[in-house]
C-alpha cells in the first residue's frame, strides 16, 4: 500500500514538473492561431530566418495561444540535419513546442545522390511529402509563411 | 519499464544530446575551423566574399646624412616615396560546399588585386594572385584534411584573418622573421641607399624577385578542434608544405613541415571576433636555397658561377589570446632560426651569406582594445620589438609603439587611425654596425589611415 502511495506521489509530482517544463505551445487543436514555416531555400540565412519567426511567434503570444510547425523540403531541408549549426536551437524550440517536419521525398533523393541517407536531427519528424503536409496544415487553418 | 532502465535511457540521452552539442559547437570557433570548414548543413553552394582596403600612411623618417632613403623610411610596397594613398588589399572569393547536401567537403577561393607584396615584386607587377585554393575533406573524424593553397597553421597575426587585424601594419617580428621573403634564385647584389632623385627615376629598393610568402603555403593539413568540455576547446594541425609561399614551384625539393596547438576557453560569441581565452604555440621547419656567393665579375656571370646551398630555416612560437568585450589582450614571443631577411638597413635583397642566412632572431609583443562601451570606438595600444642577427657582430633592435583608434561604421565597415612610434639601431659596439646606423638614423614616426570594408 504504501509503495503504491509512493509510485502515486512520484506520479503526480513528476506530472507537475514536467507540466513547468513543457512546450509553452498549444496542442494544435485549441490554439489561437496557427503558423506553418516553410523552407526550401539554399540560403544559410534563411535558416537562422525560420528559427528566429517561430520564437518570435513564442513570445508573441501567451502560453498555449500559438501553434508553430516548421516545415522542410527541398535545399531547405538542410535545417533539419543532425549536424546543422542549429541543432541547438531547433532542441529548444522542439521542447517548447515547435513541431519539425522533414519531407521524406526530399530525404529519399538525398539519399539516392550521396548513397546514404543523411543522419537527421532527432526532433524532425518524417513526413511522406513536405508539401502535401503544408497542403495539410493548410487546411487546418494554419497560416502559412515562407519568411 | 524499470526505474533502473528508465534511469539508463535517461542517462543515454543525456550523454547524446552532450555529444550532439559538442560536435556542433566545435565548429567555428578559431582560425583552423573558420577558414579551412563550413557549417554543416548550412553552407551556401558559393559564398562570394571580400573586402578592399584602403589606405593613407605618412612616414616622418629623414634621410640619411648624404640624403638617402633605405626601406623602412619609405612606404611599402612600391618603397619610392615616404607618403601616398594606396588599395593595400582588394581580395574577391569566393567559399562553400560546392555539392551542398554533402558537408563533408568544402572549399576556399581567394585572390589578391591590390597593391601589396603578394602582388608587386622587383620582377614584376602582376595585376591579380591568386592566395587561396583549398579543399577539405571531412570524411574522418577528429583529422579533417585540408590541400591546395591556403594559410598555414602559425602565429596570430599570420594565420588571424587580416580583414579583422585591428591594426595596419604588421609587428616587426611579424613583417621581419615571419612575412617571408624568398632568395632569388641567382645571386642578386645588395642595392645602396637611393637619394630622392634616384627614387624618383626608378631606384628600387625592392629586390626580392618574388612574392612575399603571406604566410601561405602549397601542401596538405590535417586538423581539428575538439569540444573537451567546460567550454574549452583544443585545436591542432599538422602541415607539410613546399616552402615557397604563394608561388607553386618546389625548386629546392624540400619540403616545409608546420605544427599547430592551441587550448581555448570560449567565452561566446562565434566567427572571427568570438570571444575566448586562448592559448597556442606552433613551429615551423624548412630548409631554402640562396646563392650569396657573387662570381668574380658580376657583369659576367653565367649559370656555371651559381652557388645555391641549402639553409634551414626555423620559426616557432607561442602566444595567449584574450577576448571579451569589451577588453582584448593579445602577447606572442616568437623565434626565428636561420634565413633571417637583414632588408631593412641594407637597403634591398640580402640574406648576408653566413649572417643572415644562418643567424638567430626573436621578438615579442603585447597589444590590447578596449572597445569604449555603447559607442562604435575602439581604442588600441600595442608594444613590439625584434632583436635581429642576434649575438652577432652587427646585431640589430627594432622597437615600435602603436597607438590606434577605430571607428566602427557597422560591423563590416570602419576606419583605423595608427601611429607608430619607432626606432630602429644597430646594438652591437662593432664596425658593420656603423654603416647600418647610418642608414637607420633619422628613422621616425608613421602616421596610417585606414579604410576597410567587408562584403
């Protein structure tokens, strides 16, 4: 009995602490307003560009007001490499909520010209086709911005 | 799943994503990593870059007592008149990973168009060089390789990127023991001191047939910089190289070997101004030809009467780095060994046969900023001297003080005001300094302005 009041404590605590830590984002069902950011640019500074609107978006909004998802196909998905300068910062924005897709076409050609498939930062998400998933998060009513 | 296992999976991730941010942050950190790497997964197909400077210097030196000049009271590199303006750099490049979806190989393109040592020599006046042409390969891990032309891995003023250098001219260690001049490859006889009308109708005192070396070399590097936690980074680079600077031929068949180390605290901050704590020490080996024997009659000299022998030529040194504005403090001690350029005094080419060729030299210096908070001003001081020829019978001290301000437009654009408080003698109480000193008396301040813009 005890143990079970134990696991109960060490349940509810954990829930409140990872409720502290947990993406400022809104599920996207419920929030206010919902961007999607497209990149399919070459360019280097349209990466730290992408990244910098959705924190912008973060504390343009309160809690849970704002839904983000980054979405990259093409050159542009370069931003979702593993050893992307940026790794970092897509880790902070991932854990506050941004959600990153990366356009499983795109991968599939990558692969095919290096022969082997480029290792991909952990918080991307694979999706089948880049933009169809725009196409998708479009529909939800998403707004979409290609800064 | 098991606390015992939830707690190990936890720990995995941890020790991962450590990892990760290591191998991200380990990246652009020094000179190694900023000019032979590209971010991964973030490099353009083509980065085309530059900057051009311009400049106005006034050297207050007087002539010596029979109204003669020698170099250094005279303004580089056309060495004719004592002030004037001048395009000191004009580089255009261009840097990326040319196949970008590939980060594992990238590449560095760089020529020179303004007037300077690399591009106007006694021999000729060429309208563009070429000073960097590089590939790196990424492939293996903890020893990237870097091959073609680049600069190789040495002292802080070399190997820092020279559109950031805080100050106009070099240190004379710096421009005396490490800016390389080659032998010409015939024996080429010492020119005297000109008088103004001689400059004026084509008296040079430029007598190096080539290119300065612009701290560059042809040949292979391998290198890296590792991320060994608490924020410090350790950096290394191994090169071997022809020895010849910017020019390609290996005329002696010897080649140059370079070693590289340096341990930095990063203080934050990233690319060229990125703030840290640094120390480092490197060392370079080769060995050059120089004929210093004149045939009989010089009018008459043919190949038969060449007598190039090989002599070692050695530098090492070592340094400290510290950056976080707004104070800036860098010191360096460096040691020469051997085909020392004993210019200066005696007005043109010379390596003085057994003096020069085979002396001592070093030489050190301790500079600083401090960039005035919550304006765009900047302020610098730097102390540095060169004992040349040292313990030998005409043994020379160059000692000079700068004082430098700069005005920072943007952070891509300013100006730089120096002024150089100098003085150059002979120290030994011997006869050949008596000549030197003649030469050298009446060298005076110099006053430099300077332009400089990136893009």
């Amino acid at each position: 009995m005890l143990n079970h009041f134990r696991s109960l404590i060490f349940i509810v605590t954990s829930f409140f602490i990872m409720s502290a830590a947990m993406p400022v984002l809104a599920d996207d069902d419920f929030a206010d307003y919902k961007y999607v950011l497209h990149i399919s640019d070459m360019d280097p500074s349209k990466q730290e560009l992408i990244l910098n609107n959705a924190s912008n978006l973060l504390e343009a909004y309160p809690p849970g007001a704002v839904a983000v998802e980054i979405v990259a196909y093409g050159p542009g998905l370069r931003l979702m490499f593993a050893d992307n300068p940026n790794a970092q910062r897509i880790d902070s924005l991932s854990q506050s909520g941004v959600k990153f897709a990366a356009c499983g076409n795109t991968l599939k050609a990558m692969t095919k010209q290096l022969g082997y498939e480029p290792q991909l930062n952990p918080d991307a998400k694979v999706v089948p086709g880049g933009i169809v998933r725009i196409g998708e998060l479009v529909k939800k009513g998403y707004i979409y911005v290609k800064p | 799943m098991g606390e015992k296992k939830l707690f190990k999976h936890a720990l995995i991730s941890a020790v991962c994503t450590l990892a990760f941010a290591a191998a991200g942050s380990a990246n652009a950190a020094n000179w190694l990593m900023l000019q032979g790497t590209e971010d991964p997964g973030a490099s353009p197909r083509a980065n085309v870059w530059g900057f051009v400077q311009v400049d106005y210097q006034r050297d207050y030196s007087k002539a010596n007592a029979t109204g003669q000049y020698v170099p250094p009271k005279l303004r580089g590199p056309d060495l004719d008149s004592q002030s004037g303006f001048n395009i000191s750099r004009a580089r255009i490049g261009a840097r990326g990973t040319g196949f970008p979806i590939d980060s594992n190989i990238n590449y560095f393109l760089l020529a020179e168009f303004g007037n300077n040592g690399t591009t106007h020599s006694a021999s000729e006046y060429t309208f563009a060089k070429l000073t960097d042409a590089s590939i790196t390969i990424n492939d293996i891990p903890g020893a990237r390789i870097r091959t073609g032309l680049f600069k190789y891995p040495g002292a802080e003023e070399g190997l820092q990127a020279i559109h950031v250098f805080d100050y106009i001219n070099f240190t004379e260690a710096t421009n005396g023991l490490l800016l390389e001049r080659f032998p010409n490859h015939a024996y080429t006889a010492n020119l005297p001191a000109q008088n103004q009308t001689q400059l004026q109708t084509g008296g040079a005192l430029n007598g190096f047939n080539a290119p300065v070396g612009a701290f560059r070399d042809v040949g292979i590097q391998v290198f890296d910089a590792f991320d060994v936690g608490n924020d410090w980074e350790a950096s290394y680079a191994v090169m071997i190289g022809q020895g010849n600077g910017i020019e390609f031929d290996n005329v002696d068949g010897k080649y140059d070997t370079y070693l590289y180390a340096s341990a930095e605290k990063k203080l934050g901050g990233k690319g060229p101004k990125a703030e840290g704590f640094k120390f480092f020490a490197w060392s370079q080996k080769g060995q050059r030809l120089l004929d210093s024997t004149p045939c009989a009659v010089p009018a008459t000299c043919v190949a038969a009467d060449a007598n190039p022998v090989l002599y070692k030529r050695e530098r090492a040194g070592l340094g400290v780095k510290y950056m976080d504005k707004p104070f800036r403090v860098t010191a360096e001690y460096i040691k020469a060994n051997g085909m020392i350029w004993v210019g200066p005094d005696k007005p043109t080419f010379t390596f003085a046969g057994s003096n020069g060729a085979e002396a001592d030299a070093n030489g050190w210096y301790v500079e600083g900023g401090w960039y005035i908070p919550n304006t765009k001003w900047e302020l610098d001081a730097r102390l540095d001297t060169m004992t040349r020829l040292k313990g030998a019978i005409d043994e020379h001290r160059f000692n000079k003080r700068t004082v430098g301000v700069q005005y920072h437009f943007n952070p891509k654009s300013r100006v730089t005001i120096n002024y150089e408080m100098r003085d150059f003698s002979c120290t030994a109480s011997s006869t050949p300094c008596t000549n030197a000193n003649k030469n050298l008396d009446g060298v005076g301040n110099k006053l430099g302005v300077q332009m400089t813009a990136i893009y």
